[in-house]
C-alpha cells in the first residue's frame, strides 16, 4: 500500500509534454512535428468530406438512438473493419475463422487483445521492436503480462531495417511468446519490411510457435490504399496462423477522438470462435462493459454503402500530402547541401520520420528556431506544410552544419 499523500509524481508522457510546449510557445514561426494527428497544409486538423456528410446523414435519422450497443460493439462496424483489414475474400472471413470486435480504438484494441491473451490463456511474455511506440509496454504490462522484451529493429547506422537482428532475437524467443508487429507505417521509424523481408519473419514466427499480434494504426496511410497496406496482415493469416490485429480508425478515417477500434481474431478452427467470442465478451465486460456507438456508426456507414467508400479517397490526399512534404524536404536538404544522406527521408513511410538528428541537435531546433520534434529525431511529417518547409530546412541544415 502506497498512501496517496506519499505519492511520487509520474513522468511526463513526452508527446503530449512537446505538443504542450509547442501551443505555450508565442513565437509566430513556430512549427509542430511533434504529434500525430494529421494537419492540411494550412495546418489545421481535417474531418474528411466523407465523415462530414455521414455525420450529417446519422444526425438526420430519427430511427436512431442511444441505447446501449451490445458489449462487443456495432456487428456492421466490426464485421466491415474485418473485412477492410483482411480483404472481403479472405478464406479466414469465407472459412468463419475471423471475426472482429470493436474497441476503444487501436489502443483499446490493444488493450482488450492482450488482456485476453494474458488472462485468460496465460500468455505472459511479450517482445516489442526498438524502438517502438512507447504505449505498447506500457498497455502489454497492464494487461498482465509480465515479461517485456525487445526485439532489434532499426539499424541507426545504416538507417534501415536490422533484419538479420529482427529474426535473430525472435529464434531466441521462448515458444508462446507473443510478438507486437507494426502492420505498416511503423511508428517511429517509418520502416517496414518487404514483402520478402515479410516471408522470412513469418516462417520464424511459425517455427517457433510465436503468436503475432499486429498493431494496424495506419492502413491506408502509408500508400495511399487500404490493400497495400495490408499485405502483411494478409500474408501471416493466409499463411493459417492464429493471430489478432488490432486496428485504428483514428488516423485513416481522422476520428481521433470518437475512440473508433476493432479488434480481428482469426483463428485456426471455425468450432473455437464461439467459445473465444465468449471469452471476449467477458474481458470487455469487465473493462468498460460496451463501446461508444457514434464514431463506430459513421465507419460502418462507410464501408457498407459502395458510393460513400468511393468517397475515401480522402486517405490518399491524407498520403499524397505527406509524399510530397517528404520529397520537398529531402530536395531542400540535398540543395542546401546539408551534411549526411536525406534518402531515409523519403524511403520511409508512413506519418513519421526519423530523421537521425541527435537528441542535442533537437534542443537546437526548439530553442532557436521553435521547431518541436520527439527526442528520437521523429517528426511528423504532416507538421510540414508548404508555407513552413522552407524554414524548416534551413533550420535543419543550419542545425546539422
Ligand atoms: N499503435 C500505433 C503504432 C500508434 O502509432 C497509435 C497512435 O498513435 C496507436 C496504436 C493507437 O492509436 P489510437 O488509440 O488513437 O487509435
């Protein structure tokens, strides 16, 4: 027992702490690449034109209410996103062997995911890239797991995948470890394996009786299009393993705050869905007892009326927008002549970069030129805008010099 007066004060959680910074800063040229959310090039936030109207279609409707939804959400919201995440044709989906169950979000998705695995089938050690985004251990370790580990991922020196250190740390794993795998667009690092690269860590996984569970925050974001960026999740369940993905809505259909998640399970054998869902039913029940029903609405709105998911086309303005800032800034570098090699810039994908700058060279950038970035070096790359990409690069070059 810990008396609440005797109580140590928390650490900061640092993207919130940068973001809060960044809003107290006075200075007129002040630029954000600190959180991630995305901004239009005027840097404001955006509620896709599809969103909009769906929501004014919902507030419309008078057949509609608030009543509770049933403990694992909108079965048109969920059984969409599964099909969204999989491929409509997925033998998992045509077999009955994948189902989905909204969530809190993709943080929620997590949460529910690992607590299932955690208390009800004993799993208890869980392997995390390095780095990671840092809410993966910290979600892991509340939902009863007990032994964090990392698996190598990022080669600084190079500025690329360290695969060799990847599949090495995963032969090390104790069977029914499970492994937290970015679907796309890994946070930070904008890195993601090929599809070759994709082969090897599966046919690892598979050998050594791991248990993958994909964290899906950016489908849509890293390409353009929702199929491509699935390829991986895809891939593993064509594969027949048994895994989850949870998966967010928050930065695709820019419903961050509507709390829009679901969890897919796919399982090896149609007769265990039944009891799993149970079981499900159960870990939700005890956490928050049922979802919200407004953002889940929306994105099953969407993707069950083929003319509104035409209309999606949003996530790939969402992504173009951000290609284009990444070339701009990797062609503003390379003019400039700044020291070092800026082609990561535009190899990763994805919302964020990481740029390398050391954490010394970030204080530069927030205390001379109120630019605010994560310690790591990762921006966000929708904080650059065409208006400030300018400043920025000089910042930068005149930083790394
Ligand atoms: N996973 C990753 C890798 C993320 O980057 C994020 C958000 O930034 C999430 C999960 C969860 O996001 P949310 O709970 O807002 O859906």
């Amino acid at each position: 027992m810990c008396g609440i007066n005797s109580m140590k004060l928390g650490p900061p959680i640092e993207v919130f702490a940068v973001n809060k910074a960044y809003l107290d800063d006075t200075h007129p040229d002040k630029v954000n690449l600190s959180i991630g959310a995305y901004r239009t090039d005027e840097g404001k936030p955006w509620v896709l034109p599809v969103v909009r109207k769906t929501e004014l279609q919902l507030a419309n409707d008078e057949t509609l209410n608030h009543e509770y939804l049933p403990v694992l959400g909108l079965e048109a919201f969920s059984s969409a996103a599964t099909s969204m995440l999989l491929g409509a044709d997925h033998s998992a989906i045509l077999e009955g062997r994948a189902f989905g169950v909204q969530t809190l979000s993709g943080t929620g998705a997590l949460r529910v995911g690992a607590e299932f695995l955690a208390r009800q089938l004993g799993y208890k050690t869980f392997y995390f890239s390095q780095p990671t985004w840092e809410n993966h251990r910290l979600v892991f370790l509340n939902s009863g797991f007990t032994e964090p580990r990392e698996y190598r991922y990022w080669d600084a020196n190079n500025r690329t995948l360290d695969l060799n250190g990847f599949l090495e740390d995963l032969q090390g794993a104790p069977e029914n470890s499970v492994i937290i795998l970015h679907a796309c667009a890994h946070n930070p690092t904008g890195c993601d394996p090929t599809h070759e690269q994709w082969e090897k860590i599966a046919q690892v996984i598979e050998e050594k009786k791991l248990f993958p569970f994909f964290d899906s925050a950016y489908q849509g974001f890293a390409s353009g299009e929702l199929e491509k960026d699935a390829w991986a999740v895809r891939y593993f369940a064509s594969r027949g393993l048994e895994m989850v993905c949870a998966q967010s809505f928050a930065k695709n259909f820019g419903l961050y705050n509507e709390r829009v998640g679901n969890i897919t399970v796919i399982l090896k054998d149609k007769q265990d869905l039944i009891p799993v869902k149970s079981q499900l039913t159960l870990t939700v029940r005890g956490m928050y007892s049922n979802p919200p029903n407004h953002g889940g609405r929306i994105v099953a709105t969407v993707l069950n009326n083929p003319q509104l998911y035409d209309e999606k086309e949003s996530i790939r303005t969402m992504a173009n927008r951000i290609l284009s800032m990444r070339s701009g800034l990797k062609e503003r570098l390379q003019r400039l002549g700044t020291p070092g090699t800026w082609d990561h810039i535009t190899s990763q994908i994805g919302m964020f970069s990481y740029t390398g700058l050391s954490p010394r060279q970030v204080e530069h950038l927030v205390n001379n030129y109120h630019i605010y970035l994560l310690k790591s070096g990762r921006i966000n790359m929708c904080g650059i805008s065409t208006k400030n990409i300018d400043y920025v690069a000089k910042a930068i070059n005149e930083t790394v010099l």
